[in-house]
C-alpha cells in the first residue's frame, strides 16, 4: 500500500525516494544545520514532505549543480533556505537496474539471439565490469 505524499518517511523511504544512500542522509544532517529531521525514542529518523523538499534541493545543488558542501553552507547563510529550494525540482525517482522489458534484451524474452548491436553493448559492459573487478582485486591484495 503506498503512503500519501503527506505520510511520514523512514530514512530507509527517504533513500529510495531520493535515489540517495542512507548513510550519505545521515552525513549530511552533519554538513548541513536545516535538515532536521524528526527523531524518536531510539534516534530513528522521520522526515516530513518538506525535508524531503530540503533533501532534494541539497541533492541536486552537490550532485547536479556541482556545489561543494562548502557551497551549499554559503548559499545557505546568504540566500536562506527559502531561495535555495526555489528552483528545486522535485525528487526524481530513483534508477533501476536493466530488466528483462528493456530493448536491449527483448530478443531473448522472446526467445531469439541478440542483436549485433546488443552483443556488443553487453560485451562492452562485461569488459568495464572485469576492468573494475580486476582494479578491485588489485586494491585488496595491496599490490
């Protein structure tokens, strides 16, 4: 059952909404003095629709704007929080990994090859994954 848009949020809700980890939330609550969300017995965390605005705005000056967090700190101070949600959009919903509907593999949900164009498209992303699996494996080993 989906909640109303006036419905409290869970950090975990607020993450997904946001497209954002948890953890990034809880750090900027640090940078950041305006985003106060509600706490409860235990320190679990419940942001209202206009923390999630808060939210939204501060993701999109860092993540789209590229705003440092110092940035963000002095637009705050100069123009208020009023001005620097104003040209806010709201909340994009979150990216989804590639499913079985998506173009590139319709083919085989259908039960035929992939097309020249898809076999390379996934065989470039196999060699990107192996490339940064390969970069992985090198930093745990500490080579």
């Amino acid at each position: 059952m989906a909640k109303s848009p006036e419905a409290f949020r869970t950090i975990s809700e607020a993450s997904d909404e946001l497209g954002v980890p948890q953890h990034v939330l809880r750090f900027w609550e640090t940078k950041f003095s305006f985003i106060r969300p509600m706490k409860r017995a235990g320190g679990r965390r419940f942001y209202r629709p206009q923390d999630i605005a808060v939210l939204a705005a501060v993701r999109r000056l860092l993540h789209v704007e590229g705003y440092t967090i110092k940035g963000v700190q002095k637009l705050h101070k100069e123009q208020g929080l009023k001005r620097m949600m104003d040209t806010a959009p709201p909340p994009s919903p979150p990216r989804r990994p590639p499913s079985i509907d998506d173009d590139l593999f319709a083919p085989l949900a259908a039960g035929r090859d992939l097309t020249p164009e898809a076999r390379q498209r996934l065989e470039v992303a196999l060699q990107d994954l192996e490339a940064a699996k390969a970069r992985l494996d090198h930093l745990l080993r500490g080579d």
